[in-house]
C-alpha cells in the first residue's frame, strides 16, 4: 500500500475560517460596534480580548 502525502493547508488564505473562528468574530464585532480601535479604552480592550479565553 502506498502512502499518499500528507495535504498542507494554508489558513492565512482560506476564504472562510472555521466555525469556532467565525463565532469569536462575531462575539468580537457584536463588543466592538462598529467602532475604530482608537475610540475602545484601554480598560474596555482588555476586557474584549479577555474574553476570548473564557469558556462559555
């Protein structure tokens, strides 16, 4: 039996990311609103992104 070689995916150029990648975003875009980096505080940053590494 051969062995066939193993496929490398690239993800930086998939058009579309996983399931749990694409919830986070959304978590993240609902947080932000539509808003510029610039206008978050730093207090409010730090909460958005510590919230990505909590379990639901």
């Amino acid at each position: 039996m051969r062995r066939t070689k193993a496929k490398v995916i690239n993800l930086n150029k998939l058009r579309t990311g996983c399931s749990p990648c694409m919830n986070q975003a959304k978590k993240m875009e609902k947080k932000i609103s539509k808003r510029n980096i610039s206008e978050i505080n730093s207090k409010e940053f730090k909460i958005i992104v510590s919230s990505l590494f909590k379990k639901d």
